[in-house]
C-alpha cells in the first residue's frame, strides 16, 4: 500500500512536469490550431544551451536559465516570423505547415547532434537536491519538489497572465475565433508571435527542469513533444487546463502502472492511454460531451 | 405499404430538439417540399433521413425497408441519394469524374479488380464515361465535361452536384436547397430539371427558400417551424395556411 | 563500384516504401508516422525465420507482409474515426509501440543487440548473393510495389480514394463505403511496407529496433512529399534524390561523425523549402485518364 501511495505521489510529481509540457505546447497549438512539430526542437535547443552555458561555459545557474529563456523565446518568435508566416501568405494547407514543422524538427535535432554529438549529456546538481526527504509515509526529493512547486507556479502565473492581461485577452480571443480578432482590431500577427515567445518560455522552464533531473539529449524534444500532445489530446484542447488535466493523468498512470508492468513500457502506457480516449472519449477529459 | 414514410422522427442536440416528432409520408413519382423559416429543422431532418446523423428517436421507412440510423452509403444502395446544401463537389476532379464517382456497383472499384483486371476495367471505364457523359449532357453540361469543378460557374457546379445524385440511379432523391443563390434564369432551368427527373419516374424530395419555385414546382408541401410539422397539402392549401402565413412573417 | 551497387539497391528498397506510403498520404490523405513500423514487422519476421526456423527468404517475406497486413487491418479499424493531427499521433503511438516490443522482448527479438546473420535471400538454389543480383532483385520488387501503387492510382478505386481524400461525407453521399476503402488501401501499403522490411534485412544481414524508428519513419514521409504526392514515379524519383544526393557529401570530404546527421539536415531542409516553394512535390499529381 505504501509503495501504491509513492508510486501514485511520484506520478503527480511527473505529472506536473508533463503538465507544464503540455501547457507550452497547448498555448501554441490551443490558439492557433499549428501543430508546432518543431516545438519539440526548441525544447532540445534549449536543452542544449542550458547544459553548454552552465557545463561548458561554467556560468552561473541563474545565467544558465536566462540564456536558455532567451533563445527559446527568440527561436520561438523566429519560426512563426520566418517559417509559419510565409506559409499562411501562400495559402499554405495545414498538411502542409506540419510538413515543414516536421522538417524544420528534423533540422534543429541534427543540427544539435552536429555540434553536441548524439550521447546524453549530464548537468551536476547539488548533492543535497538529490536527497530523498520524507514526507508523511512518502519520499519526496529536493529535486522534486522543485519541479513540482516551478511546474505549479508557471500554471498559475500563465492563467493568471491569460485571464487578467489584455494580451492575454487577446490571446484567448484568437483562440476561441481567428476571424472575429482581426475585425477587433487586435493585430492578429503580433498576437501570434507572443503566443510563440510564451509557449517557448514554457518548453524552456520544462527542459531546464528536466536537464537538471535527467540531463539532455538529442531526441529528447522528440519524447516531450510525445508527451506534451497526449496530454493535450486526452485532456481536451479547449481549455489550458485540458493539458494540465492530460498530464497529470498521463503521469499517476504512467507511474501507477509499473506497479505491475515493467517499467521499460511507460512510453507503451502513455499511448494506450491515448488510445483509450481517442476510441472513447475523442474530446478529451475536459472536452465537450460531444464532438461538434 | 407506403412509399416513403416518417414516423416521430426528433433529434436532440444537447439541450436543443433540431426536431421534434415529424411525421409524414412522401407519394411515388412526385415532388415533395419541405419549407419552413431558417432554423427550422430542415437540413437536420435531410441528415437524418440520408444517414448522415443517428435519430434521438423515430423511424425513416424506403419502401420495405426500415432505413433509420443506417449509415449513407447502404442507404444510397437501397435507392435513395441527396444533395447537400453546400454543394461538396469534388473541386480538383473534373465534371465528367464527380458524376462517375456516383455510379454504383462499379467492379474497378473492388481492390482485386483495381490490381489485376486491366482488360475488364478498361471496358467497364468506357461504359461509366459514357453514362456520365449521358447524364451531364441531358443536364446542359456536356460541353463542360472536361472541366475542373471549381472551375464552374455557380449555376454549372449546382446542376453537376444534382447530375452526380442522379448517377447512383437512385429512386429518390433528396436536393438541398437546389436553386439558392441562383437567378432567375439558372432557377428555371433547375426546375426544369426536377420536373424532367419526374416524368421520368423518379421522386423529389426538396428543400428550398425560394417561395414562387417552390409553389411552381411542387405536388405537396410540408412546412416545418421548430422542429415541428406545422402544415401539409398542395401548394394553394399551404399558401393560405394561417399558421404558415403567421410563422413566415413572424408575427 | 559495389558501392554503387549499394547505393541503388537503397534506393530501390526506399522507393517500395514511398510508394506503398503514397498510397496512404498522397492518394488517400491519411498521414501516417508509423511506416517504419510496418517495415520492422515484415524485417523481423523475415529475419526470425530464415535465422531460426531455416525458412526460404521469400516464404518468410510473404508471411512478413501476411502480419503486417493483419497488424494494419486490426489497427485501422480503430483509427477510422481519428483525422487530421490526431491520426498522426495516433500513428506516431504505433510506431513507439512497435520499436517498444521490438526492445523489450528479448526472447523474441534479442531486444537492443538485434538479429544478425540473416542469409541473403534465395530461389530454388540461384542466391542473390552479390551486390549485383541483389540490385536486380531490389528493382524487380520496387517494379512490383510500384506496379500495384500505380495501378490502384490510376483505377475507380483510386478515384474513391482521392474523393475521400477531398470530402469523406461527399464520398459516402455517393454510396462509396469510406470504412472499407481506407481499411484496404492502409492493409496494402503496410503490407508492400513490410515487404520493403524483408528486403532490408536479406541486404544487409543485421537489423536491430533503430534501424526502425520514428525517424525512418519521418525520412520515408520527407520522401513521398518531396517526390509528389499522389504520384507513384515521383515517389521512386524523391527515394532516388534523398538516397543518392546524401551521399554525394562523402566525395566533399566531410568528417563521417557528421554525414548521417548532415544528411538529415539536407532532406528537413528540403522539407521545408518543398513546402514553401513547390509543395506539390518534383512529379505533381496526375488525374487519371
């Protein structure tokens, strides 16, 4: 019973951190319906800036998270200015904006593993984070506990940020009706590229808390974006908090389930939970009863 | 046995019945309107009679067959076939390929066949070309055969959506607002071809906001409000219907 | 000069899975990430039976393309109802599953370490042993996959494929059964996918998981996009460009830590320069005649 309590405690803490994957790629695709693909890229970029400013370079922590914030966003901004943009002005389908965020994708991991080689890469974190302390009949590390209170804390300040600011306004306009904002007079291009430089922001906040817990490597963009659409998907895409739902639930499951199963199928896990809404309940947890 | 009949057909949408209890029945070889103001059920009781949504509640009836919640595609093999409202043609095919999609019990359309029948399919296309042709030809297309179905004009890509109901050979046929946002000349011309398609046998089912085509071309009428049967009868009964007459002018 | 050899037999192999992909995406619209997946099963199964079992390569491979054709119709079902990004992901799930199993069932698969071995394939005694009777073979089977793509393209039941591709509800006004056609076009291009696998694994008598990951997966897409969609010698064009024009790097002196992951670089840029100056691809869509 006690390992089903740390198990299931270890879960809501993966699953703030799937959470907060979620959120960065739901602001993103929730408002502007891309399937940033190349979100997954800007995620591992980030990564790799964390690790090489504070490894390599031997900067401070706090520089460390400033640069990966600042490149993130800025890669972010750049992709819907460069990439996206001249793909709405031709028309562009949205098979066809996938592709090339799919392409785009596959450049930026390549282009990391060019210059960072393909093996992992570690970041030191201080001993004392690493200690396991008790709380109640569970174990909770420092590291942990930091993910869950940043994961929390980034939530709440992105729904406050949505709910009381007038660029949030905006944003939650372009969400729920593309057309109406342009008629509003809510500059819909400039709406778009904050929209990029947040959910950046967000993929940033994820990967330095997960380098510090896991380290880095090439193809791990590829497993939080994986992560991230589930959450989406099996949370409903309506809301912001349809991806936190997501999350969370991917992650007691996840964590729940290799009670039982070995824990090599986590990833097998996830899906089958995906597949279970998508033949159930298409809308996701916090979707509509029905389909529109 | 009926021809075709309704019995308390309704569906619920969440918290709103699109339609509530409609019943009738529609005569062989003649034309049949459905009217009513906008939101008043039409296109929904459309969808729901061509398969298109599953009834809260109610039968559809096609001769022996009790057809409700079946999907379109067996309904349109036991002789029924629609129109939509917005046309979904097929853009980036010709005419001449829309109306030969809606041929039926085509054999290049069995995967074996596709593969491994060449000498049989190439004959069996000529015959298809041939019947669309026909079809496009006593429509007023012929001409536009080998165009491009965004390529048409609006009154052209009308008359190719009707053209491809008519190719599944289907008894009855249900048009969707057949003659919106056509003028005069293109209206006629479209009556024109509901009548044709009567004196031919086949039964009409419509759906139009057009007043005067609807009462120039039709044996009965059924006007829905909210859902709800509100009248039925020949076109001067309906016309001078005081019910009908209030829900029209909205007072 | 069997290095040449070489290189055109890969093209071969990865125009039987563009071609067989293009039935899906181009023809069909259903965007799939999971065709390396299918490739596996056909490489796996080939593999464990000729390893294990003593089996001829090309009774193998037809059990290989018996499976996979079994996995693809039980999954279609299921994922008829999904469209547009969530059949990607949905796709993109197989896929991880597939490579899952394939690593952690190592009783069946030898997990991570793979199968090695494998013998060149063989007929009634003639092998195809060396390089160039593997190539003659390797076109003999792209001709084949291509010659049934192109077949299906350009019959009626291509053209209720391309409706679909348009408008599903338009398609099933005319009476065409939308279930049937996309559970048989995704239950062929798996099955020529797998075919593809077997012929991977009798070249190059080692495979393991990797070799079939999401990336292959991504790289077969790039393929089929880049050659044309809904155009089956555009497809075998695209394998024959994004095979050949990579390895023209290696006469440009580029350290060999980076060819692979320069190549990639090379075909996501095409990708996107594709998709923003020619998305029909180099060989667009023909309508049938």
């Amino acid at each position: 019973m006690g390992e089903l309590l740390q198990l299931t405690v270890n879960g809501l803490i993966a699953g703030s951190a799937y959470a907060l994957l979620a959120l960065g790629f739901w602001v993103v695709y929730g408002t502007t319906r891309t399937f940033h693909f190349a979100h997954g890229g800007v995620y591992t970029l980030g990564g790799y800036v964390f690790y090489h400013t504070l490894v390599a370079l031997g900067a401070p922590f706090v520089v460390a998270v400033a640069a990966t914030l600042l490149v993130t966003a800025l890669l972010g901004m750049a992709i819907e200015r460069f990439v996206y943009r001249p793909l709405r002005a031709i028309g562009a389908s949205d098979m066809e904006t996938l592709l090339s965020s799919l392409g785009l994708y596959v450049l930026i991991e390549n282009l990391v593993i060019i210059v960072w080689k393909s093996d992992p890469r570690l970041v030191p974190v201080a001993e004392p984070l690493q200690q396991g302390l008790p709380f109640g009949p569970v174990w909770i590390t420092g590291l942990q506990l930091v993910g869950l209170v940043a994961s929390l804390g980034l939530w709440g300040g992105l729904a406050l940020f949505l709910r009381r600011s007038r660029v949030g306004k905006a944003i939650r306009a372009l969400a729920a009706d593309p057309e109406m904002t342009e008629i509003v007079g809510i500059n819909e291009d400039r709406i778009r590229l904050v929209v990029y430089a947040v959910g950046s922001l967000l993929a940033g906040c994820s990967v330095v808390l997960s380098a510090i817990d896991t380290g880095i490597a090439p193809s791990s963009g590829m497993s939080a974006l994986l992560i991230a659409t589930i959450s989406v998907i099996v949370g409903g895409t309506n809301a912001v908090s349809g991806g936190v739902a997501g999350g969370f639930l991917i992650g007691v499951v996840e964590n729940v389930g290799i009670w039982k199963i070995a824990s090599e199928w986590k990833q097998a896990i996830a899906f089958g939970v995906l597949a279970a809404f998508i033949l159930l309940r298409p809308t996701g947890l916090l979707g509509p009863r029905q389909a529109k | 046995m009926a021809y075709f009949e309704i019995e308390g057909l309704t569906k619920d949408f969440g918290g709103l019945r699109a339609v509530d209890g409609l019943s009738c029945t529609i005569e062989q070889g003649k034309v049949t309107s459905l009217i009513g103001p906008n939101g008043a059920g039409k296109t929904t009781a459309f969808n729901l009679i061509s398969g298109f949504v599953r009834p809260s509640a109610g039968h559809v009836r096609y001769r022996d067959h009790d057809i409700t919640g079946l999907g379109p595609d067996r309904i349109v093999e036991l002789g029924l076939a629609r129109t939509f409202q917005d046309l979904r043609l097929f853009h980036r095919m010709t005419a001449l390929e829309n109306v030969a999609l809606g041929l039926q019990r085509q054999r290049g359309e069995r995967l074996a066949h596709a593969v491994f029948g060449r000498a049989a399919l190439r004959a069996e296309r000529e015959v298809a070309r041939g019947r669309a042709r026909a079809i496009l030809e006593e429509l007023g297309l012929g001409a536009k055969a080998g165009e491009l179905a965004q390529n048409l004009a609006y009154g052209e890509q009308k008359l190719l959506a009707i053209a491809r109901a008519i190719a599944t050979e289907a008894d009855l046929l249900l048009l969707d607002e057949p003659a919106a946002g056509l003028g005069r000349e293109a209206t006629d011309t479209i009556l024109g071809v509901i009548r044709g398609l009567v004196r031919r046998g086949r039964t009409v089912l419509l759906i139009d906001h057009h007043m005067e085509a609807v009462m120039d071309v039709s044996d009965r009428v059924v006007v829905l409000d909210a859902g709800r049967k509100i009248a039925e009868g020949a076109p001067d009964e309906v016309q001078h219907n005081e019910e009908v007459v209030r829900v029209y002018l909205g007072l | 000069m069997d290095y040449i050899f070489y290189v055109l037999i890969l093209a071969s192999l990865y125009a039987i899975l563009a071609v067989s992909l293009n039935l899906l995406v181009g023809l069909t619209g259903l965007v799939s990430i999971a065709h390396a997946g299918f490739m596996a099963i056909g490489a796996y199964a080939t593999a464990l039976l000729t390893t294990k079992a003593g089996a001829n390569f090309f009774a193998a491979a037809v059990v290989g393309m018996g499976l996979a054709a079994l996995v693809a119709a039980l999954l279609a079902v299921p994922t008829l109802k999904v469209t547009g990004d969530h059949y990607i992901i949905a796709s993109f799930g197989f896929q991880v599953i597939i490579i899952s199993v394939l690593l952690n069932w190592p009783a069946l698969t030898n997990g991570p370490f793979g199968i090695s071995g494998i013998p060149r394939p063989s007929l009634f005694g003639f092998a195809f042993a060396s390089y160039p009777r593997l190539l003659v073979l390797a076109v003999a089977l792209a001709g084949l996959a291509g010659w049934v793509a192109w077949r299906i393209a350009v019959s009626p039941f291509g053209a209720v494929l391309r409706a679909i591709r348009e408008d599903e509800g338009a398609a099933r006004s005319l009476g065409k059964d939308v279930t049937r056609f996309k559970v048989q076009v995704f239950v062929v291009g798996c099955a020529l996918a797998a075919l593809g696998g077997a012929l991977y694994a009798g070249v190059t008598s080692f495979i393991d998981p990797p070799s079939f990951d999401i990336h292959e997966s991504i790289f077969i897409l790039a393929i089929v996009i880049i050659g044309g969609k809904g155009n089956v010698l555009g497809s075998m064009l695209g394998a024959l460009v994004l095979i050949v024009l990579p390895e023209l790097l290696k006469f440009l002196a580029v350290p060999s830590s980076i060819a692979d992951p320069l190549r990639r670089v090379l075909y996501g840029v095409l990708l996107m320069a594709f998709m923003r100056f020619l998305p029909a691809g180099l060989l667009r869509e023909r309508p049938a005649r």
